[in-house]
C-alpha cells in the first residue's frame, strides 16, 4: 500500500475529489493541523507528501519511508532542499501549471487598485456612493508603463495579457530574454532600479530565494513615482510589507494588490491591513477549479516514476 499524505489539512470532500486519481492500492490521508508536531504524526507511514503552503522542514524529511514530496505549485522556499538531498528524498513541483491564473489574478489586482474597484465596492456595500472620492486616484492601464520583476512563465504570460493594453513592459532578471522573445512581449531588459523609477505599475513575479529575499525595500520604493501602483503575487519575503504600508500611508505610492504576506494566513497585526488603497487577497493567484485534474494527474505521474524507479518529468524536478 502507498500512502500519500496532503501536508496542507484538507476536508473530506477535497479528499473524496482526489482519490479518482490514484493508482490501484494507494491511499491518501491529511494532516489534521498545522502545527509541527500534527505535521510529524500525520507523515508516519507516509511514502509521499503533498504540500500547498505548508513548509517542509528536516525533522519531517526524516520521517522513515517518505520517498517524495510534490509541491503543488511552484514556490519551494517553504521547503528544506538541504534536508531533503541529506535523507535522500524527492522534491519536485508543477513547474508553469499554474502560470495562467496569476498572470491573470495580477492583471485582475492592477485594475482593481487602478480603477478603485473595491474601494467602490466596499462604499456602496456600507451604504455610501464614493464616486466622488474614488475618482481622484481612479486611473486606467492602457498604454501605461508595466515593470515585471521575473520575467518566467508567469511573466511572459503576464507580458502577453498587457499586449491587449498597449503598454511597454519593462522587465528585469539575470539573464535577458532573447532578442525575439523580448520584441513579441514588447518587453524590454533592463535594471531593477531603473525599472522602479519608470514604471507606473510594478509587479512581483518571481521566486523567492537568497537573492531576491527582502528586494522591494524602503530604499527601493522611494524610487518608485509617487502615483504609480505595486502588485506581489510571488512571494510575501519579496517584499517587506511594512515599508510598503509606510510608503502608502505618507503617500509616496498611490496603491498596491496583494495576494501573498510573509506570514500566511495573515495575522492581525499586519500593517497593510486597513489602508484603503490596498487590495489584499489570500493567496489565491495559482487557484483554478479547470486546472485541479491537470496538476493532480501530473504531480501523480511524478510520484508513480518515483515509486517505479524512472524519471518524472525534468521540468519538475527540484532534488
């Protein structure tokens, strides 16, 4: 019998809706909290482990028989690659799975700081009509200056949905696209800090590691104009949030979307919440019901070359 165990605790009926999937004589269970203790009593028995957004540390990837852990996703920062190479485990991911969705949850946050859309909404929800004091900072996209910070799958798809706006991209990362790709998303390479200083509208696509840890700073938010607009839907330690909320409140920066936080679920005390000209969403960029039965199949073809011995696919590969 092989067992797989969701990290992320999960109802019965998402398990009911995984369980077409699996191969003859595997079994999948869930943790019942996250807490480190119910992570390490859920993994006993445990051959593979699938984790959303629950980190992996290295006394789970000690666990005896766990052979693999698949990122449902993308971002491996939660995961201890180290402890995982030392105890012999496979890490993998869905590589560009879920590219679609959050090219299109930041363009859907870009609008809706622009346009005031829930600003609105939350107006006319608690009985006003803020037509008046929205229109001041309610701006359009169309032709506008958009910086890309991580030019991967989800930015060039993003770069591909701005097209139909108009707008020149700028883009930075360590290595420039090739000549022809840049010119068909009319993108352009260049340095991070030049790319805060032209944009109107700065987005946060890329992965989270040593390099970019902390990258959008108070240093480099004060090179941003002050009516232009930031999106992070990477990850939260891109960013350092209260530097943002401090730079919104003292109005050097119009607006920001928000889907991912340094510390998720968001806790109370985080300083973005409250400021009106900030959207904040619970990490739900990479969610699209269409594309459920396609990551499921394929995290389960990487789990069955796992147990049989040959290669999963290499774009999924971490460790």
């Amino acid at each position: 019998m092989t067992k797989i165990v969701l990290l992320d605790p999960s109802t019965p009926q998402r398990l009911e809706r995984l369980r077409p999937f699996l191969p003859e004589r595997w079994t999948i269970a869930t943790t019942t909290s996250r807490a480190p203790q119910d992570q390490l009593a859920g993994l006993q028995g445990a051959t593979f482990a699938i984790t959303g957004d629950v980190p992996v540390t290295a006394p789970m990837f000690a666990v005896p028989g766990l052979r693999a852990v698949h990122k449902w996703g993308v971002g491996y920062d939660g995961i201890d690659l180290q402890a995982a190479r030392q105890h012999g485990v496979r890490v993998l991911r869905t590589t560009g799975s879920n590219a679609a969705a959050v090219a299109e949850t930041t363009l859907g946050l870009i609008l809706a700081v622009n346009r005031n859309i829930v600003r609105g909404h939350v107006g006319i929800q608690r009985g006003d009509w803020p037509k008046g004091e929205v229109g001041p900072t309610s701006t359009t996209l169309s032709g506008r200056t958009v910086g890309i910070v991580g030019m991967g799958h989800v930015g060039k798809a993003l770069a591909r949905l701005l097209r139909g706006f108009g707008c020149p991209v700028l883009y930075t990362q360590r290595t420039p696209l090739p000549t022809a790709e840049e010119a068909d998303l009319n993108a352009r390479h260049v340095p991070l800090e030049d790319l805060l200083a032209a944009s109107d509208v700065v987005t946060l696509n890329c992965e989270l590691n040593d390099s970019t840890r902390n990258l959008i700073d108070r240093d480099r938010l004060a090179l941003m104009k002050p009516d232009a607009i930031l999106v992070n839907a990477a990850r939260g330690g891109v960013l350092v949030e209260a530097d943002l909320a401090q730079a919104i409140r003292e109005g050097r920066l119009r607006g920001a979307g928000i889907d991912v936080f340094s510390v998720e679920p968001l806790e109370q005390d985080n300083p973005l919440l409250g400021l009106e000209r900030v959207v904040l969403t619970p990490h739900l960029a990479a969610l699209d019901a269409s594309g459920f039965a396609p990551s499921v199949m394929r995290m389960i073809e990487n789990l069955v070359a796992v147990q049989n011995g040959t290669p999963p696919r290499q774009i999924d590969i971490l460790v």
